[in-house]
C-alpha cells in the first residue's frame, strides 16, 4: 500500500476523516518539533509551540490553497508561532528578569549537551536575535532554498542571504571566542 500524499490527506480531513489528520500529524511533528526546540531553546516551549500549530492548522485546514504544499503551509504556522512565543518571552524578560545569567540560561539547551561542541552550538544559537537564528536554521537545518525561505517569511531573497550571514559570522565569533571550555 502506498502512503497516501499530504493533499490526498487533507482533503480527507476536510470530508471529515479525523485519522488522516493524525497522519498529518505523525509525518510532519518530528521535523516540525525539530525546527521548534532550535528556535526556542527549550524543548518544552516547543512541545507547545508544535502543539498549538497543529490545532491551528486543523482549524484553519479549509485556508490551505495547496494542499499538496501542506508542509510548507504548517511549517508557517508553526514559525509565527515561534515568533509569537519569542516576541512574548522577551517582553516577560524585560520586566521579570533582570539578570543576564538567568536569561541565558533560558535559552540553554534542554538535553544534556552541557560541554558538548553541540551544546556550545546550540547555546551560540540561542543568542542569535530571532531574526537571524530563524533564517539560519531554515537555510541551514531545514535546507530551504532562499527563494522557499522567502515564500514562507515574507522577507526578501536579498535580506535572507543576509540574515543567514550575519547569522554564520556571529556564531563563528562566538564559537572561536570561546576557546576551550
């Protein structure tokens, strides 16, 4: 038996078939999970993230123009749902936290990569601004071209290629910058 595509499942759900949603869910939550907990910085803030983009999406699932790009129509949503998330933390930060080492430590990786070269990255990653650390991520982890990034930012192909390299010579700095551990 042959998987059945994204649009044959979304029309599916459309007429009603609660189970093809379950296997939109399945197929797309991992890399939906993955770009999520990169962006955050918290595994826990992506669970939510992830979550509260598939309820969107199955609510707003009539919205989906093409079906057959259901991926990138979700990995939208679950960007500005990023945004979201982000834009309210650091509202939270400016007037709760006042100390920089708590915030940093935020935005520290939930798994044990502690001293790890991957916890190094992920930690220089979380102190890219939101911007930079997104186009990064897309281009770098996701493998989106620029023309599919700016599909699904609305940002400019120009300011993409930008971001991503403002992106790679920050993170260079703060890598070499850091030494040993």
């Amino acid at each position: 038996m042959t998987a059945r595509s994204d649009g044959t499942l979304v029309q599916a759900v459309l007429a009603g078939d609660g189970d093809a949603f379950a296997a939109l869910v399945r197929r797309h939550q991992a890399p939906m999970f993955r770009y999520a907990v990169r962006m955050c910085g918290d595994r826990d803030d992506a669970d939510d993230v992830v979550q509260s983009a598939f309820v969107r999406a199955y609510r707003n699932l009539a919205q989906c123009r093409e079906m057959e790009r259901f991926a990138s129509w979700l990995r939208q949503i679950v960007m500005n749902e990023c945004r979201t998330l982000l834009a309210t933390r650091n509202r939270r930060s400016r007037w709760f936290v006042a100390d920089e080492a708590v915030l940093a430590a935020t935005l520290a990786p939930a798994e044990s990569t502690e001293g790890t070269e991957l916890g190094r990255i992920e930690r220089a990653l979380g102190t890219l601004t939101p911007d930079l650390r997104e186009a990064f991520l897309l281009k770098h982890l996701e493998e989106l071209s620029y023309e599919e990034m700016a599909e699904l930012t609305g940002a400019g192909v120009s300011a993409l290629k930008m971001r991503v390299k403002r992106a790679c010579e920050q993170l260079r700095e703060r890598l070499e910058g850091r030494g040993d551990d």
